[in-house]
C-alpha cells in the first residue's frame, strides 16, 4: 500500500466546496493537493494558501486558485503532513524546512488534519531531530543557547551550502534525545533571540490521519 498516497487522499473528504484550505508541503501533502487539484479541474471551488513555494509552484500547476493573507478572513481547514506525531497528537514539523508558514497556517485554521504515514508515530517526540528556524545573524550565539536547553544541532545544508528556508533563514536540525515536555520546549525555543520558529506543533492537531496495523484511521 502507497501509505502517503492513501492518507492524503483520505483528507479530502474534509474539504467542502468554498472552503479557504491550506495547503501542507512534503511527499505525503503532494498526494492531498494532487486530488484537490481533481476536483478544482471537475469544479470544485475552494481557495487555497500555501505553506511553501514549493507548493504553491505545484497549486499553480495544478490550477488550484491561491489567495493571500490580506483577501482572507480566515482559514478553513489546513491539511499537512509531519514528521512525529505522538499519542497527544503533539507534533515535530519541519523536515521540508516549510515549518515557520506552516505553523502560521495551522495556527490560522478553523480546522487542522495531519496527514501523517505509520513510520511517524511515536510514544515520545525527539528521536527525529527538531527543525529549529533561526536568522543567520548571530548564529553561533543562538547556537550556544540551543545548546544550554541540552540541544545538539547542526546546520542544515543544501548542495555544501547552508539550507536557506522561503524566509531567508537557517534551519538548525537539533536533537534533544526525548522531547518530555514539548510545550514547554517549544516556547523557551522561541525565547532564544535569533531563532525564528521551531517545529513542536503542541495541541495544534484536530486530527491525525494514520495508519494503525495496515488500517487506515483517524485519531482525534
Ligand atoms: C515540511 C514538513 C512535512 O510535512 C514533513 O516533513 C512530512 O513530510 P512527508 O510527508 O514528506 O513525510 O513538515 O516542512
């Protein structure tokens, strides 16, 4: 079975015609904006925003009409895939390096599906290293205070150079072993001046798509 493919699919039937939907990036968000793109070609009519360039490149290919923040109100539904999710439904994002808009689009979301294959469920986050966002000014000194929080992080690189995310910024992938306390991780993560955003997503999750012993399911 094509895990990414089915659970992607699956989200869809969360969408509803005039919907405003955010659309997630990586392999398994592909196969979720694929199928809307579908729909839109047989008539459906939703607005997407996307969570990266990446993916507004494809929304564009696929003719999927895209809005900007200041023509919206308000999201209606963001669909994203992760890369841990735990029995919380607390989240590690950022693998794509997408993870500052798409938490900007989850957190704006009336209603928030991950769509997240069975490799990615865990008991406790950590084991896949955090995305930590952080601006290339001073990047040895938030480095050290990452590194005071019990972090190990190294710089994400991309063809021998630094990764540089949509927003001109670094990505620090760090591991802390295992993530606790997520929340409280998250937020003195982003008391460190320097780092942008980091990718705990806590109680964000409405739903996890999954699939639980070969069964596809949807945790709440
Ligand atoms: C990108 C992300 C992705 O959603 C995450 O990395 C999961 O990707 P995939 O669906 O390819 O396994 O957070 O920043």
């Amino acid at each position: 079975m094509n895990e990414k493919k089915v659970i992607g699919e699956k989200a869809l039937e969360y969408v509803k015609d005039g919907m405003v939907v955010g659309l997630g990036t990586g392999s398994t968000a592909y196969y979720f904006t694929s199928k809307l793109g579908e729909l839109v070609q047989q008539g459906l009519n939703i607005k997407g925003v996307p969570t990266s360039k990446k993916t507004e490149t494809l929304a564009n290919e696929l003719g999927i009409p895209l809005v900007s923040f200041n023509e919206i109100e308000k999201i209606d539904l963001a669909v994203d895939g992760a890369d841990e999710v735990d029995a919380d439904l607390n989240l590690i994002k950022g693998g794509g390096g997408a993870l500052l808009r798409e938490k900007i689009i989850a957190a704006s979301a009336k209603t928030f599906i991950v769509i997240a294959d069975s490799h990615k469920n865990v008991d406790t986050l950590g084991t896949f290293p955090l995305p930590v966002e952080v601006v290339p000014f001073g990047l040895e000194m938030t480095i050290k205070h990452i590194r005071d929080l019990g972090g190990k992080t190294e710089l994400r690189q991309q063809q021998g150079k630094p990764f540089l995310t949509d927003n001109g910024n670094y990505i620090l992938d760090t591991n802390f072993q295992e993530i606790k306390e997520p929340k409280e991780l998250e937020k003195k993560l982003n008391l460190i001046p320097g780092v942008v955003d980091n990718g705990l997503f806590v109680g964000m999750a409405d739903a996890v798509i999954t699939i639980i012993d070969k069964k596809l399911v949807t945790v709440f």
